[in-house]
C-alpha cells in the first residue's frame, strides 16, 4: 500500500488500485475534498485556486486532473504550468487567491506524486484544517456546479519573474556585491524545475551557471533527495569547473544543498546555518528549528547574541513557532530555508541569494566559511519494536530514566546532554522508534544510538 493520506495532503505512487495507490479516482476524491472544504469555510461564491506541478512524469496528468475538478466543483483555477513549491505559495497571494495546491512529491522518487495544500497565505494548511479535509474526502460528501456555474481556467507564465524579482528587492541580498564576484555556480537541479527558476535567479545575480541535470523531463538521473551519497557528479564536476560553489535542489526546490570549491558537501544542515549567521549578524532576534536538526543554529544564533528555538519537527511547527516568536530566520536541518521577510515557507532560491549575498560579503571561500562554523555530526536510527509493545511507556520510562539532564517532550523525548543529543521519535505508522543523535564526531554520535538502543531495551 502506497497511499500516505495526512493532515498535509495526499502522496502515494501512480497507478495501482483505488485506495491503494494514487489513482486518477484518489486524485479526484481529494480534490473534490480540498474544494469542498474552502467554500464550506469561505464567505463567498467565487473561488480562486492556484495551482503548479514539478516536472515529474505524471504531473501533466495529475495536474489536468486537479483542473478539471476544482472547476467541476465551481472553483476557479490559475494554472502556473511547470513551477516550485515556494512559488507557488508566493503567487497565492499576489494573486490574491484563496488558496492553492502543489503538484509534488518533494524528495521521493519519479513514481511518486502528491497534493499539497496551501491556504489563502500561501501557507500549508493547519493540522486541524487538514484533518477536515481528510473527513470530507472520506464520506464524499461533494456538491459539483451545474454547467452555467462551472469554474473558470487561465494559465500564468510570468511567477518565475515575480518570486525572483521580490527576491532580488529584498534588502538583505546584495545583488551587486554578488556582481562583483563573478561567482560560477555549478547548479544539479534532478531533471526538475529548479532548472528552470535557479538559473534565472543566478542570471539576475551576474552568477556564470554550469547547468547538471536541468533539462525539466522529469527523468531523476539519481535519487531525488539531496543527501551526500547521491550528489557524486556534481562533486566532480564541481572541481572539474574550478566553480566556486555547487547549488543542488530537490524537485520542488524547497531544500537547499551545497558544494564547497573543494568538491566537498557543506552539510545540508549548514545550509541553514550559514544563512541565520549572515541574517543575524545585521539583525539581532530569534532563529527557529525543529529538534532533530543541528545545535549548529544555537551556537551561531548565541554567537551573535540572539535567540534560538526548536519546535516540533514538520515545517507548520517551525512556522507557527515562527510567528510566535517573530523569528528572523528559520527552517528545517534537510536544508529548508524560511525567510520571513519574503514568505513562510521553505525556499530554495532565497536560500541560494541570501548564502551568495553572505559568501560575497565574508570575502571567503565556501569551505573557509563552512570552517568557521561549529562542526557536529548526526546520527539516524530506529528500533523496531513488536506491535504489543507501548511505544508511549516507553519514551514516559526513557523521560524519567534521564530527568536529571534538559528534556524535551514537545515532540517525542529530546535528551540535550553537554557536548550531544538525542531524539526519540515514534513512528505513526508501525512500532518502530527513530533515534537521531548529534555529537562532535560520527563515533559519537552512532555510539550514543547503540547506548540508548541498548538502555530502551533494557526497559522493555
């Protein structure tokens, strides 16, 4: 079974049965649900939704799919063809729409597509919201428009040129300090739309762009996520290019990577990093995260006298904590860079104006910078449990076990010790509890896994 129905949206793998997979059926169903859900709780009869795809194979498909039901129901639709997730949620209200969806399943491979839903802000909508939706896509309580009342559809080929222009009018990037540098960006954008809109923004920034992987076909010439173990050619051809930094981006450009001069990963959760050092440097106030990602963030939000928080991992918790504490910057450690002073949301081609207007300014190379940076290293595990066991009990014994240490139980248990931390998280799906770890080297970290692995199964 491959449909993964959450307060988020809908994701699962084309073709299939209904309920199984994401079928044309499951599309329409939770289209119609969306849709139903925004004129049950809008004061007005017309409707305006705007939507946008990646470039992965089934988009077209899903996305005349979308179209066709939103205006089956009375809703009309501004459709920005081939687009970005963070675009997306900048048109929404520039265009001053009701809300919109997103074509897209992010980081998962080409078999995978997903509808994200986004609010009248732009925004992901709210747990509560969502939860809505899943019930009215559960009982098919649907009401479609008679003929005379069916939605309207308009295309728009100009939001590429509006979210890099509100980029570019930000006063925290430097266009012509970026100018001045002649930086030549080597840009692996996994066959999606990043290769269009990254190259564009890099134009505007006098940048020279070695293009990998840009033709938008939706053929992933590896695995889609940008972690290390998949980005080897950009790597080479990085030092290849003699470049002074590599940009990858995952399909829907909402999470940012780098390459230093070296050939080398910058860390994906330095990404974050980097660009809180460069904002709060100028900007004294909060900087925001969700548990599992680096201490790097605190370190450098204290470093220039500033606040740090975590929430809850998923980007609604970092972005209401956000708001709660009018933070300056945030995001999420898989290199989601939240500027608020543009949107709320993950945005990769703010990230990569923001990290170039920084590396102008510092007068350094990408690995000079990144040694400036405290270095930490992270560790992923789980435990797989048998279904009769409480998965709850046993986070309440491992809270209790460690009391005496900085706890954390806003998102399962977060043990802060001196110089590393973990993070016990359950699985909503299967009895299984993820362990992320962070210490000042890799033994560490993967040691403290194996310790608390053992220490929760001397509990059980």
């Amino acid at each position: 079974m491959s449909l993964i129905k959450s307060i988020s949206g809908i994701r699962g793998t084309i073709g299939g049965k209904v309920n199984d997979n994401l079928t044309p059926l499951d599309v329409v169903k939770f289209a119609s649900a969306f849709g139903t859900w925004l004129q049950n709780n809008k004061n007005k009869k017309d409707l305006t939704l705007v939507i946008g795809r990646d470039a992965r194979i089934s988009g077209q498909m899903v996305s005349s799919l979308v179209t066709a039901t939103l205006q089956g129901l009375g809703i009309n639709v501004v459709d920005l063809g081939l687009s970005t997730t963070p675009t997306v949620e900048i048109m929404v209200p520039e265009l001053k729409a009701d809300g919109g969806i997103i074509l897209t399943a992010s980081h998962n491979p080409k078999q995978w597509n997903a509808l994200k839903l986004l609010n009248e802000k732009g925004e992901f909508i709210t747990g509560e919201n969502g939860a809505d939706v899943l019930a009215l896509a559960e009982s098919e309580d649907f009401n479609y428009a008679e003929v005379d009342h069916l939605g309207k559809y308009e295309t728009r080929e100009d939001a590429f040129d509006i979210h890099i222009q509100q980029i570019l009018d930000l006063p925290m990037v430097d266009v012509e300090a970026i100018k001045a540098k002649n930086f030549k960006v080597v840009l692996d954008a996994v066959n999606s739309t990043g290769g269009i809109a990254i190259p564009m923004l890099l134009d505007k920034l006098g940048c020279e762009t070695v293009k990998l992987y840009c033709e938008p076909t939706g053929h992933f010439p590896h695995n889609p996520e940008p972690l290390k173990e998949h980005l080897g050619d950009i790597c080479e051809l990085v030092k290849k290019e003699n470049a002074d930094v590599g940009v990858v981006v995952d399909p829907d450009v909402d999470r940012l990577a780098l390459i230093d001069e070296k050939g080398e990963m910058f860390g994906e959760e330095y990404t974050l990093v980097a660009v809180a050092d460069y904002l709060l440097k100028h900007k004294k106030g909060a900087a925001i995260s969700n548990l599992s990602s680096s201490r790097a963030l605190r370190d450098v939000a204290q470093s220039q006298n500033s606040e740090y928080f975590a929430s809850a991992v998923g980007e609604v918790n970092v972005v209401t904590l956000m708001k709660e504490k009018n933070a300056v910057i945030g995001g999420e450690g898989n290199g989601g860079i939240i500027y608020p002073d543009l949107h709320y949301g993950r945005d990769s081609l703010v990230g990569v104006a923001l990290f170039l207007t920084h590396l102008a300014k510092e007068n350094k190379t990408v690995s000079e910078l990144r040694a400036g940076y405290p270095s930490y290293f992270m560790g992923k595990k789980k435990i797989e449990l048998t279904p009769e066991i409480d998965v709850d009990a046993i986070l309440s014994k491992m809270e209790k076990e460690y009391e005496n240490e900085d706890v954390s139980t806003v998102d399962g248990v977060k043990i802060d010790f001196e110089n590393n931390w973990v993070h016990l998280r359950k699985s909503n799906t299967e009895p299984i509890i993820r362990i992320y770890t962070e210490a000042k080297s890799q033994e560490e970290a993967d040691q403290l896994g194996d310790d608390i692995i053992a220490k929760i199964k001397s509990l059980i």
